[in-house]
C-alpha cells in the first residue's frame, strides 16, 4: 500500500514546560528538534506502520529545510516537490499535561504550485491532504489539482481540518469550499473543527479525534487506549490518522497511543 501526503514538512522545536511561563523570568524545559508538519508525521506513521509513504510538497533550501528533510527520509518516507526559499519551522510549547499549542511559521511550504507537480508523484492508493494546504494560495490551486490527479490514478482521499484557529484566520468560506472541491473520500477532524466547517455538501467517512476521550470513527465510538504516561500530544492525531488509512480504527487508535507517550510528532525520537 503506497499513501502520499501533501502539505508540510516542517523543522519541529517541541519545547516541553516543566511548569507555568514566569513572565521576564526563565521556566525549565526538555526541547528537542526534528521534522514534523501534519503531512509528514501521517507520511512517517504511514511508513512506521507497515505501508510505503511518499511526502509530496514544497520544503526549503535552507539548513532547516535540509536537516527536515534528511530526518524524514531516514525514517523510510520518499519526498518529492521543489525545493527553494526559507523551510517552514513550528514551535510546539507542551504544558506538564501534555497539552500542546503551536506557533507556526510555515515557509516555503505555502508557495507550491499547481505547475509543480509531477502527476507521477500523486500515483498511490491513498492520497491524504492536510488541511494546512487548503488554507490559502498557491498551494490551495496545488492541493486541489493533486486531488484531482491522484483521483484519476484511482487513489481514495483524504482531507485532515488541521487546526480550528487556522481555519477561523485564513476565511472559513474558502476553506470551506476548498474542502467541497476536493470531496474527500474520508475527513479528519476534532470536533470545534467539525463545528467550525460542518458536514454539508460533504458524502465522507468522518472521524472524529476526541482526544483521551477517544475517537468516533463513522459513528462508531471507541475510547482511548489506556497509557502509562502521557507525554506529549503533539502529532497524535496525524498518528491516528496514518493507523486509520494503512489498518483501520485498531491500529489508529494503537498509533495515537504510542504517540503520545514520547515528545515529539515522529513516530522515533526527534533527536536520533
């Protein structure tokens, strides 16, 4: 099973907080740094979890861009797109809890083109769009012409919502329609993004990340796997999307488990 990804590939600073922020005042932490960006951790799952995985998307000819994309390719993941101009980096600040909130700078991976594409890069069995790449032009044209040709090769879609915030900031009315364009075979998405975008117009398999609550996959309720310790809940939704598509709500689930109870979105530690 071959599952391509498009959207980021980010350097990912994980500054995990061993307490509350002092204002002008320092805070202990545990920061580690590696590839992340919500299509390269499905892409990197995907590989983990048995599948062949290719990420498709524009990354940086900067030293960020170059160590990004090194880890990636270590960790099994084929990439394919242009590469130029400054890579996108997050910083993903994690509370004692777990919690995570992102700061985001995305970089180059915003400005890939419907030109760029090679239609051979979009020949898979599942295609998987992040959300991210709906959001704003060029790479909107680019993901929806990528939908477009790996449909035609007969791949089933994806799209994850990626992130409510995001959504709200960029104009919920052609985020919207960009998702309708695409007609994913399958969304992604917690529930304020479910909110946030609604299910009309959409004939899609909807499962809905819930966090330690669980999942509903179609309807279906599952809780979460129980877990010693959680960590860090960066990227457990990107794991459990990546378990859903290569063995369905099983491995999702053992996927999302697995994820958060390590730092960082990878499925190995960002620094090996």
């Amino acid at each position: 099973m071959l599952i391509c990804a498009l959207g980021d590939l980010t350097l990912d600073v994980v500054v995990r907080l061993s307490g509350p922020v002092a204002p002008d005042g320092d805070v202990d932490a545990e920061i580690s740094i590696g590839p992340g960006g919500q299509a390269a951790n499905v892409a990197a799952w995907a590989a983990a979890l048995g599948a062949e995985a290719r990420f498709v998307g524009r990354t940086g000819s900067d030293d960020a861009g170059t160590l990004a994309r090194e880890k990636l390719a270590a960790l099994g993941v084929e990439i394919a797109g242009p590469v130029g101009d400054r890579n996108g980096t997050i910083c993903s600040l994690v509370s004692p809890s777990g919690e995570r909130s992102m700061a985001s700078d995305r970089g180059a991976a915003r400005e890939l083109r419907p030109d760029d594409l090679d239609p051979a890069w979009l020949a898979c069995d599942h295609f998987h769009v992040s959300g991210y790449a709906l959001m704003v032009d060029p790479v909107r044209r680019a993901a929806l012409r990528a939908v477009e040709l790996a449909r035609r090769q007969g791949a089933r879609i994806s799209v994850d919502l990626s992130s409510w915030s995001a959504i709200r900031d960029s104009g919920e009315d052609a985020f919207r329609e960009a998702v309708r364009a695409a007609a994913p075979d399958v969304v992604f998405a917690n529930e304020d993004e479910e909110r946030l975008v609604g299910r009309t117009a959409l004939d899609a398999t909807w499962i809905l990340k819930r966090g330690p609550r669980g999942c509903s996959f179609d309807g279906v309720e599952r809780d979460a796997l129980d877990v010693e310790r959680i960590l860090d809940t960066t990227g457990a939704g990107d794991a459990l999307a990546a378990g859903w598509i290569v063995g369905g709500p099983d491995l999702a689930l053992e996927a999302a488990a697995r994820c958060v109870q390590r730092v960082g979105a990878m499925p190995i530690p960002s620094a090996a």
